[in-house]
C-alpha cells in the first residue's frame, strides 16, 4: 500500500513539475485572474499541451495528414496520438476521416476553422505575453 501512495505522489510531482506548482495554464506564483500587460494569462489548455499543439500546428501547414504521417512527424506512439487527436476531435478543432484504401484502413486528420481560429488565438496570445514579458 505505501508503494502506491509513493507512485501516486511521484506521478503528481511529474505533473506538477511539468506544469509548474501553479493551477493548469497559470506560471507558478501568479493568482486566479492575474493579467500582464493587459493579457490574460489563461491558456487554451486543449492547444497547449505539446503533442495537441503539434497536431494543431502540422495540420495548419498541411491541407491533411495521416495517422501514420502525424505519429512520424511528432515522435509519438499509437496509443499517444489516438489521445490526443480524440481530445481535438471533441473540442471541434480537428476533423478525423476514416476510409480503406486497398482494403487499408486509412485515418486523415484535418484541421477545421474553429481549430485554426483557436490557433491563431493561442499564437497571438502568446505573442503578447512574449512582447509583455521583454517589456515591449
């Protein structure tokens, strides 16, 4: 039973690590609602994940791409991709197409407007709070 609670902490320590102490989206030390330089330090946390954010940031720049093609690119497993790619899908960001090719199954994912709009909010966002923190 100990070993599992100490597991359980170390995969919360990774996490936190991974994110900062702070609450999800929020730096370490800042609280609730704290804004710099007129932005909000809230962030799309579909799109900010890393994986989420290559998905998003491939299809931008490609009219579509394959599971195959997308899990080459990122350096990620099956399992991973599906994860992620599903949590786009429910958010309305991303498209997945399903079909055979030469009795292949075939899955294509391909950005839609709300994905590419939230993109280009998470970019600009972050752009201000790059311009924020140097001062400009």
């Amino acid at each position: 039973m100990a070993k599992q609670s100490a597991r359980r902490q170390v995969g919360r320590s990774a996490r936190e690590s991974d994110q900062g102490t702070g609450p999800p989206g929020r730096p370490a030390g800042l609280p609730s609602g704290r804004r710099l330089a007129g932005h909000s330090l809230e962030l799309d946390r579909v799109i900010h994940e890393r994986v989420r954010l290559g998905i998003v940031s491939a299809l931008a720049v490609n009219k579509a791409l394959s599971f195959n093609e997308l899990k080459q690119l990122l350096g990620v497993t099956d399992g991973n991709l599906s994860v992620h790619a599903r949590k786009l899908e429910e958010a309305g960001y991303v498209e997945c197409l399903k079909s055979f090719a030469e009795r292949m199954p075939r899955t294509e994912y391909r950005l839609t407007g709300k994905g590419r709009d939230a993109l280009e909010r998470y970019l600009a966002h972050m752009e201000g709070l790059i311009r924020a923190t140097r001062g400009r």
